[in-house]
C-alpha cells in the first residue's frame, strides 16, 4: 500500500516528514473554473516549498509479490 508523504524543511535544521491531509481551503466565484482557479493558486502557495513522496507500507497478509494494477 502507498501513502502520499510530504516533507518540509523546518528552519534553522532539520526536516519533518507526515502523511498528508487536504488543507481546509475554501473559495467562491461565479464559475466552476473561476472557483478551481482560483483554488489551484491558494494550493500553490499553501504548499510553497513542499516536497511531495509516497511509501510503500508492507500490510500484513497482502500479497505484495506480484502487482494486482
């Protein structure tokens, strides 16, 4: 199983690593693509400087052998 995993860069030194959750973000327009674009830029810049990786999480009894894609 794969878990999306981000890391930040945490000032002075060091770095965090945490599973990733939607941001609670909200927008209003008059059009469906006004209101995604303008969502798209405020997940721009909520995730400025992110970096974005998955897992892979060995799960008891799975059979990670062979790939069921």
């Amino acid at each position: 199983m794969q878990f999306p995993v981000v890391i930040q860069k945490l000032s002075g030194s060091g770095l965090r690593a945490k599973t990733l959750a939607p941001p609670p973000l909200s927008v209003e327009g008059p059009t469906r693509e006004a209101v995604l674009a303008s969502l798209r830029e405020q997940l721009i810049e909520y995730f400025d400087g992110w970096e974005f990786v998955t897992i892979d999480v060995p799960i008891r009894g799975e059979d990670t052998a062979h790939d069921h894609s």
